[in-house]
C-alpha cells in the first residue's frame, strides 16, 4: 500500500501561493534599486553641477539664476526620490512578510505529511511484522 496525503492538493496550492509572494517580493525589490538607482544619478548631476558649477560663466545674472533653479530643482527631485524610495521599503517589507507568512503556512503542511507519513510506515512496519509472527506461529503450529 502506498502512502497518500489527503491534503496534497492543499499543499501544492500553497507551494504556488508561495512562488507567487516570492516573485512579488522579486519585484518590489526590483523597484526600489530602480528608484534608488534613479537617485544616485540625480545625486551624481547635482554633485557634478555644484563642484563644476555646471560649466557655465556665472557672471550673468541670468545664467546664475538658471544655475541656482536647476540645482534646487535637482535637490527637490532627490527629496521626491527619497519619499519614494521609504514608500518602497515599505512595499517590500509587506512582501517580505506576505513571504513569511506563505512559506510558514506551507512548511506547516509539510511537517503534516511527514509525520502522517511517518506514522504510515511504522504502521506498515507493524502490520509487516505482525504478518511475519503470524506465518511464523503457523509454521511452528504445524509442526
């Protein structure tokens, strides 16, 4: 007789349940490097604007003016970025934790199977050894 778990079709539910909070989690962490790549570009135009004033003459007003808005454009745009970016650690984190809580509810019904199926064995192994006392016992009684 051969072991058979009654709720297989549970467990392969829940297997797929966890794949798919895994590939969730995939891409939320996906798109906060995303965004803090995104960030770091910013970071490294205004880092190159300021040490090189952005390659322009300053001596007019209006080009200091347009230097002056572009670079606080620059900052307010990492700050939005930065919004973003706890926005998206929290999104990962709920992922993380939608993982968790998948990979606990089927590591549950795996340590089911093994026990039902372990308790399967040792009654085969049981019901083996009492049919071996039992032809034993015939054979002794025959003779």
């Amino acid at each position: 007789m051969r072991f058979r778990f009654s709720l297989a079709s549970v467990l392969n539910h829940r297997e797929v349940l966890e794949r798919n909070a895994e590939i969730a989690l995939g891409k939320e962490v996906q798109k906060l490097a995303t965004l803090e790549n995104e960030r770091q570009n910013l970071l490294d135009e205004y880092q190159g604007m300021v040490a090189g004033r952005g390659g322009i003459n300053t001596s007019s007003a209006e080009r200091f003016m347009d230097f002056i808005s572009y670079t606080q454009r620059l900052k307010d745009l990492v700050i939005a970025k930065n919004t973003e970016i706890n926005k998206q650690k929290e999104e990962v984190e709920k992922a993380r934790v939608e993982l968790v809580k998948k990979t606990q509810d089927k590591k549950a019904l795996e340590v089911l199977r093994d026990s039902q199926k372990a308790a399967f064995k040792l009654a085969e192994k049981r019901a083996e050894a009492k049919q071996t006392d039992e032809a034993a016992k015939q054979r002794f009684i025959k003779r």
